[in-house]
C-alpha cells in the first residue's frame, strides 16, 4: 500500500474544506480551532504542499486543496460505505444521543470534551428530550434515560441507582434548624411533579404527620432543571435526585436537609436496540461513561 498521511489530518482537512472556516470546522468536531489548524499544518507538512490561504476575514482552499478535497470526500463516503456493510452503522463518526436535559446540562456536557480528547474522530450530537426517542424514526444512536426502566424491544442497562435526598440553599436557612422537619415545611416548598418523586414526597408527609394536601408549592414542574436553578436561588427546598445536585452540593450552594436519603424510582439507564451497542461508537462512549459517572458520584461527600 502506498503512503497515505494520518486519517485524522485528513478528516481535519474535510471537515475545514466543506466549511471553509476552520472555527466552524472545529465546532464540528468538537476540539479547539487550534487544534484544526495544526492537523491542517501537519497535512501540509506531510503533503509539502499549501491547502488553505488564510486571512484575517477568510479561509479560502488553494487550487491544489479544491484539487484534493473531492477525492477525500468520496474516500470518507467509501469509508462509510464499507463500516456500513459490516456494522449497519450508517455513519460511524457521529455519535447521536438523546438524553434528559437536566442529566444533559448537569453532568455530561461539563465533561464531554474529556470524551472527545480521547476519540476527537467521533463528533457528539446531543439530543435533549424527555421522551424516549423513536431509534427507527429520530437517527438517534444512544439514548440515557432517567427512569424505571421497562423500554419494551429495546436493550436497558442500568448504571447508577440514584437515591432523594431534600435539599435547600444556605441562605434560605438562615435561624432554621435543618434536620428539624416543622421548621423546613415552613420554607417555601419547590414541588418536583414526577410521578415517582411526587409518591416518595407523600409518603415522607405520612411519616412526620404533615398533611401533603395543606401544602401550597411556589413553583412545579417536571422537569429538574428549573427547580434546582430554584433551589440555588433560595427560592425553597426541594426532594430531588442526588446525582443532579453533586456538584451544587459540593460547591456549597446547595446543602442537605432532614438526614433524609431514600433510594429513587428512577435509575440511570442506556438504552438502544441492540445491533447498536455493538456499534464501535457507542461501545467507546459507554466504556467512557460508566466508570467516570461512577467515580463522579462515588467521591461524593458532604455534609449535612
């Protein structure tokens, strides 16, 4: 076989001269603009020859890079062609997830670029939504779902058991004893409306004799994105999963209430038919994930 220069700098190349724009290019690939410009500089190197003329308002391919980039177009779609035919992974270098958007927000993509370190050849696409997705229908690779699990023909594999705790902003707390259950239920109550949250948030009422039907929450939803950006913001407390509040937790923003933790109706689940966790994309991702999810939230200490 003859010499070819490293596949990286050549998808770097593509993706930069489809674009035209090496900021765009590397938003594409999820790595630094820099780093685009240095494969491109190593494909230069490699091939001694000017792909690109650069400019501070443009980007422009020289004739010898509108030369190449049609041969590295059909290359990468014969690439593709031929993964396909073994895999049935129609596109290989894109991995599409679909996750709950306060899972999305509050955990992985603070820590997707360490991801994409590892495998810059695989562009992440995230998909936030509450619904678990239609795979046939949505091109959607991998979904993470927050739930009780029961995803009817499709592979679930459950990787965290999360467990409620309650918790409020210091500032709300001010001359209140927080293990004191009179005096939290005083506060202003953020009502998570989850069906299964909604049942263990009853079921603590019976426990210490407060009627659940006397309450009046200040805000509700079912989504936990807004009710902790609640919390933080001192407007109540709220029962709410602990893998979602880690980080407000040990940043001291938020703080734990009532000594209270019991083990949540919704675990942390990855879902997709079968075929497709076979795919080398998703195995990567899952590899990645479950080990760093668990030692994120295995190191988890605070006080109440």
């Amino acid at each position: 076989m003859k010499y070819l220069p490293p596949l990286k700098s050549l998808q770097f190349f593509l993706a930069a001269g489809q674009s035209k724009n090496f900021k765009q290019a590397a938003e594409q690939l999820n790595v630094t603009q820099a780093a685009v410009s240095q494969q491109i500089r190593l494909l230069e190197e490699n091939l001694q020859s000017k792909l690109f003329e650069r400019s501070n308002k443009q980007t422009m391919l020289t004739e010898k890079g509108r030369t190449l980039l049609p041969f590295i177009q059909r290359a990468f779609e014969e690439f593709s062609s031929g993964i396909q035919s073994v895999t049935g992974d129609q596109n290989p270098q894109v991995l599409r997830i679909s996750t709950v958007h306060s899972f999305s927000s509050l955990w992985l993509i603070p820590r997707l670029q360490e991801f994409q370190k590892l495998h810059p050849e695989i562009m992440v696409q995230l998909a936030p939504s509450s619904e678990l997705v239609d795979f046939k229908q949505s091109g959607i690779d991998l979904a993470i779902r927050m739930g009780r699990g029961g995803y009817s023909d499709l592979i679930q594999k459950k990787i965290y058991d999360d467990n409620l705790i309650f918790v409020a902003s210091p500032k709300l707390l001010a001359d209140i004893n927080r293990e004191d259950p009179e005096q939290v239920f005083r506060l202003p109550w953020i009502e998570d409306m989850s069906a299964g949250i909604q049942e263990k948030f009853q079921d603590y009422c019976k426990s210490i004799n407060i009627k659940y039907e006397t309450l009046v929450p200040v805000i509700q939803a079912n989504d936990a994105l807004p009710l902790i950006d609640s919390a933080v913001q001192g407007r109540g407390f709220l029962l709410v999963n602990s893998s979602l509040v880690m980080e407000h937790l040990r940043a001291g923003v938020l703080v734990k209430l009532l000594n209270y933790s019991s083990k949540s109706p919704y675990s942390l689940y990855l879902v997709a038919p079968e075929q497709q966790f076979s795919w080398n994309k998703v195995k990567l991702f899952e590899d990645w994930l479950v080990p760093k999810l668990l030692e994120s939230f295995s190191d988890l200490k605070v006080n109440r």
